[in-house]
C-alpha cells in the first residue's frame, strides 16, 4: 500500500530523487507535484520526450502497477549515462502523483484538473489539494504547469497489462493501440422514506429498490450493445439505512469506459433512458452528475510501429492491443505522440497483493522502453500524425 500523499508514498519519492540523481539527471517538484528529472539532448531548444509512470498504489494494492513503468524510467535514464548515450532532444523522467485517485499529476499538465476536485479527499485522509502541498507543489498554480500542445517529441511509458491476455498467450511484450476514455458519474435516487412495516407494497416509493433495478438494466445495456464498452456500478448506499424503514434515497456510482467518448455518451443516454422509465414506474427522480472524464487516446501510430520493431528485433513476441485500464499517458496524449508498452501479468491480477510480473518480463520490457525511446529520438514527428 502506497497511498498518495502518504509517508510511504514521500519516502519513495525520495528513494526515486535518489535514483535520478545517481543517472545525472536535474530532479526537480513542479507546481503540481509531480517529480521531474531532466536530461539535456544535443538541441535544448528542442521539444522534451518523456518517460515514465507512476509510484502510487490503490490501498491493498500491488508492487507493479505503475512501479515497473517507473523503475523502467528510472533505470533507461541510469543505462543512457552508463553508455555516454547523447540524444537530440532532451528527456525527462516524470513520476506522475495521484495517479490512482485521477491521474492528478499528468492532467494538470494538460489543464484538465477542475477546481473541485482539489477538495476531493484521497484515500490518505488527505485532500488532493492538500497532498500537492505536501509533495511540494502549489494548488493555487496549477495553470501554470499547463504544457503547450505539441511541445513534446514523444511520450512513452512502460506498464503491467493488469489483464491476462499476455499471460494466457504467452506473449512478451503487448504494443498498445489506445487508452480507453473514462466518465463517472454520482447517481442519486430520489423516492420516500417511510414506516417499513405501515406502508402497503403498492404505495411505496423505494428508492433502493429503483437503484437496484437500475444496476441491473446498466450491467444489461453493457452487455447488449455491440462493441468493447463496459459500464460498472461500484458503490451503493442506502438512507437512512435502518431495517425498519423504506429508503428515501439511495446513492450509486457509475463508470463507463471505451475507446470512443462517442460511445460512452451513447451508452449513457442508454441509461439515462432506463432511469427515466424506472422512475416513472416507480414514483422515484433520479439525477447524474459528472464527477470525472478523462478522454480515450489512441496511442501514435508511428510510436507502435517503433515499439513492435524494437520487440522484434530483440526477439520478443509482440501482440497489439487495447487498455482496458486508465494511464498518465491519455493525459499526454493532448501534448504530443504517445506510446505504451505493455508486459504480461500473472492471470491478469492487478491491484491485488498477489500482483506479479515475472522478473525477466520486467526486465524485457524496460530494454524496449530504452531502444525505443533511442528510435524515437532520431525519428521524425511531426504532430498530429
């Protein structure tokens, strides 16, 4: 467990200072919070690539989701020094903060963090403006932080799958082809508290009762529209909550994910629709509210065609694939090319305690992060493709 904000997650980020300043690199807290080692290239002038990931945890989380991605940084920096490798363009090694409660550092750099969401409490106790404080950062600043579209030659980051199509394939290394779009909503089901033992059936207005079946007709819309989309209700509560008394209202979150933003408003206005007739069956109002958006990103063409060569070359096996799973790098993708390089994860488990990449994976995946981030740099970019 390295929550963000934590001392745990501190102490690593000194460990990580550390680690950047043993590759030669300027290590350096931005405005948002996010730790930032810099390397110079032959052209300073010229637009930064940047690798990297992220070293927080869900609570009870794993040791690799984000930590292989940012060690894998860390140690192509600590390999360019060792081999005197000069590049044309600068790198910088960016350890992205809060990445499991938003992605707050990396969309901050794309002014994509409202001001509500610093008074979101994080899983530390701590609230996110709050934990910028902590880590050194200025939530008063945030607009200062903002990148340039386009001011980035490239961005590529290295991660766990958190799935088992590698694994069941035994594939080594998965080149992925974009990042999945997320919305979520707080849905709120209005009905009438009342006597649980006084009130006839036939004049009730439960409203857990309507968050339920609207929990089921979301998981059946999912599941009956063509496509990759997923749509999932993570929490439902109840008031007031006592035994004896019918819920007034009732409180459910609702995330939906897919590639396509398009395809996500299509599938909420699906269930819009579903609440709109359970509501008028049931006596109920029900309302959303959009609480989080990140945006879907297909990753750069040309970056996949660098990563699967590399793989190749290196004789790895390669398959091409989705992210089921949000990344830092769809908040990147607004500033310039992106890539991502996926490893395999035993039977797909993630932000469990039983998370694990075999070593040699690791390892396999950090030594296409290095080659294809020197492909990179002698390639030709101009954005968009």
């Amino acid at each position: 467990t390295r929550l963000a904000y934590s001392e745990e997650d501190l102490a690593a980020r000194r460990y990580a200072q550390g680690r950047m300043e043993e590759a030669g690199l300027s290590v350096s807290v931005d405005l948002a919070g996010n730790l930032v080692g810099r390397r110079g290239g032959r052209r300073q002038d010229a637009p930064t690539i940047i690798i990297g990931s992220h070293i927080d945890s869900v609570p009870s989380g794993g040791s690799y989701d984000g930590q292989v991605g940012s060690a894998g940084a860390m140690e192509v920096a600590l390999r360019l020094r060792e081999l005197d490798v000069e590049l044309e363009h600068p790198v910088e090694v960016v350890l992205f903060q809060n990445e499991e409660g938003g992605k707050t550092g990396s969309r901050a750099l794309v002014g994509r963090v409202e001001p509500f969401e610093l008074e979101i409490q994080t899983a530390s106790g701590l609230s996110i403006r709050e934990g910028i404080r902590r880590l050194g950062g200025d939530p008063g600043r945030l607009e200062e932080v903002r990148r340039r579209p386009g001011s980035i030659h490239g961005f590529i980051e290295l991660h766990v799958e958190q799935g088992a199509v590698l694994d069941r394939a035994g594939i080594q290394i998965g080149v992925v082809e974009g990042i999945v779009g997320i919305r979520r909503w707080n849905v709120e089901v209005v009905g009438s508290a009342n006597h649980a033992g006084t009130t006839p059936m036939d004049q009730r207005a439960d409203a857990l009762v309507g968050a339920s079946e609207l929990t089921v007709r979301i998981n059946d819309i999912a599941s009956s529209m063509p496509g990759r989309q997923v749509a999932t209700v993570g929490r439902l509560e109840a008031e007031p909550g006592a035994p004896n008394v019918i819920p007034g209202v009732a409180r459910l979150t609702l995330e939906i994910r897919d590639l396509s933003m398009a395809r996500i408003e299509e599938v909420l206005q699906a269930i819009r629709s579903a609440a709109a007739e359970i509501d008028s069956e049931r006596g109920l109002t029900t309302r959303f509210e959009r609480f989080y958006e990140s945006l879907g990103a297909p990753t750069d063409p040309r970056i996949r065609d660098l990563v699967e060569e590399t793989a190749q070359s290196a004789a790895l096996s390669t398959l091409r694939m989705p992210s089921g799973a949000g990344h830092d790098a769809q908040s990147m993708a607004e500033l310039g090319p992106v890539g991502m390089i996926f490893v395999p994860s035993r039977d797909g488990i993630s932000h469990s305690p039983d998370e694990w990449t075999d070593p040699r994976d690791v390892a396999a995946g950090a030594e296409v992060l290095f080659h294809t981030l020197v492909a990179l740099d002698a390639a030709e970019m101009p954005w968009p493709a």
